[in-house]
C-alpha cells in the first residue's frame, strides 16, 4: 500500500496491490481518494498509471483486476481509459 500526496505533502489517499497470488502473478489494485476535495482532480489517474507500472513492468504480472461498486461512476470511467 502507497499513500497519494498532493504537491504539498498532503496525504490524499492510497493505492495498492492487495491479494495477490504470486504464484500465477496476478494481484488486485486499490485506489482510495479520501478526501473528496481532490477527487476528480487526476490522482486517481496519476496513482493509477503507476501502480499499473509497477505491477505489469516491475513485478512481471499477468493480470491485475480492480472492484468497485456500481454507483461509483468516476472508478468505472477511470476504468475505461
């Protein structure tokens, strides 16, 4: 789990690989925006691209997935880019 943090050091949120089975490298990702002053500002974008770096690129993963409620139209739109 990495804590998201604005510019200022603010914390903002975090992002994660939980779940994972290494075995068939695959994991499932996280992202939690607490603060509702920075949600639809990019960090869940940002945070995003790279934990998806880093599962893909550095940890060699096959797959990832993410969970998320049906209500949650931002996350399923961030899903779709």
């Amino acid at each position: 789990m990495l804590s998201i943090k604005d510019i200022n050091d603010e914390y903002i949120g975090q992002v994660g690989i939980n779940q994972i089975y290494w075995k068939s490298k695959l994991g499932r990702i996280s992202i939690v925006i607490g603060n509702k002053k920075y949600q639809g500002k990019g960090y869940a974008q940002a945070a995003l691209k790279e934990i998806l770096k880093i599962a893909l690129k550095d940890l060699k993963f096959h797959k990832v997935w993410v969970i998320t409620v049906e209500t949650n139209k931002k996350m399923k739109h961030l899903l779709k880019k």
